[in-house]
C-alpha cells in the first residue's frame, strides 16, 4: 500500500525537508562483527534487538538519497567506496567517520520494524495475516505480516542471508502472496532467476540447505564477537 508507506515515511519524519534516511535494521552487525559495539554507542537509545544497519533497506526523499548515495560513493569519509567493496560495511564506517569529524549525518535506524523487516533471524518472530475481503464497514486488508516484538505490520520483508531467503519463501507461501497479485510461476515467473532457496512460492526444507552454515551459527558467533570486541576496548 503506496499510502501507507508515505504515511509512515511522514510519521517518522523522513519525508521533512533535509529530511533523514530511514534504514533497516539487523539483530547482528554484519560483515564486521568487531564493529558491533561502536554501532551500539552510534544508536544509543535503541531498545529492541535490531541495532545495525542493513544497507538492503532504505528510504528517503530523492534530495536525501541523494546526497546520501553520493556522499557513499564519492566522499572520502571512512576511506571511499570502490565496486568491490561492501556495502553494508561501508555504510557503517561512513556513519562513524562523519560523527568522528563531528558532523552527525541524518540517519536513523528503523528499529521498530515499522516499516522495514528483516528476515535474517534465528526463529520466525512475526505472525502472518492473511488478506480479508472488505465490507460496508471494513475496508479490504491485504496479507500482512505482524512483528510479535514491536506489534508493528512492516511493509517491506527483507530476505537477506540463507535465514533471511528461508523465511521470506514462507511469507510468499504462508500469505498466498502469488495468488493475491495475481500471478502464475509457470507463466510469470519462469523465465526468471530466482535469489531465494527455492522459487516463489515453494517450500523450503532441509534439502535446500546448502552452502549455508549450521543454523545457529552466525548468531552464536556473532555473540562470541561481539564479547571479545567489547573486552578490548
């Protein structure tokens, strides 16, 4: 729903002239698990688990993206950006080498889950909610998800990570997502490549885990990381 993202978008004051980006939000800090605790005191305030920023997701005004694009690519802040570098990881140090030069760049995590969620997570942390039809009282509600730590219904799921493709196959699934746009996989789909575990709408299951750590992994390590970089300091 278009209006409901500028809604939220204005509502947060990302839509305000000079406005801010809107970023989404990661439960661990990555590629640089090290950088965790500097990200943390960045965002100080933030009280659920999504602390870091996730490059996949982003909003703005075009003015605001912008320059925040620009400033990524061609600023020399946090050492310049090339096509090989990492993106996500350039964002953060970007962010810590303008507040090192004492200069804040406007940008905000969205660490509600308000509009942005992302799907690399240990367990499923959202309820799906299947679309209803409207009424005379009731306007028609499409299929949704529902973050069971914030009650927040984002609008866009990111499938970042072998997690994140795993849980964004069941919302497609879970939601009947293809049948509600629409949409035939044998005749709109197939001729396609597909970045998630299996194709829209299919089931994903153990046999499709390949090239992909054990389950828990990323997060126990990250925790381990996280420890050690925090006992340095």
């Amino acid at each position: 729903p278009a209006e409901e993202f500028r809604e939220k978008l204005s509502a947060l004051g990302i839509l305000e002239p000079g406005g801010t980006v809107l970023c989404g939000a990661d439960r661990i800090c990555c590629p640089d698990y090290k950088m965790a605790p500097k990200m943390e005191r960045f965002f100080p305030h933030i009280q659920t688990p999504w602390r870091y920023p996730n490059s996949g997701l982003m909003a703005g005004t075009a003015a605001t993206m912008r320059a925040f694009m620009h400033s990524l690519t061609r600023g020399s802040e946090g050492g310049g950006f090339t096509e090989d570098d990492d993106d996500q990881l350039r964002v953060q140090t970007f962010l810590l080498a303008c507040e090192e030069q004492g200069v804040r760049f406007p940008f905000r995590l969205d660490d509600e889950c308000v509009v942005f969620q992302n799907m690399g997570e240990p367990t499923v942390g959202w309820d799906f909610e299947q679309a209803t039809p409207g009424s005379a009282t009731q306007p028609a509600m499409p299929p949704r998800i529902c973050n069971h730590t914030t009650g927040e219904r984002p609008l866009v799921a990111h499938g970042c990570g072998g997690h994140g493709r795993w849980f964004l196959s069941d919302i497609y699934r879970e939601l009947g997502l293809l049948d509600y746009l629409g949409l035939d996989p044998a005749r709109d789909l197939s001729a396609f490549k597909f970045a998630g575990l299996v194709p829209p709408g299919e089931k994903v299951t153990d046999e499709h885990w390949v090239e992909q750590p054990p389950w828990e992994f990323p997060f126990q390590a990250f925790e381990i990381i996280r420890g050690v970089a925090l006992q340095e300091e």
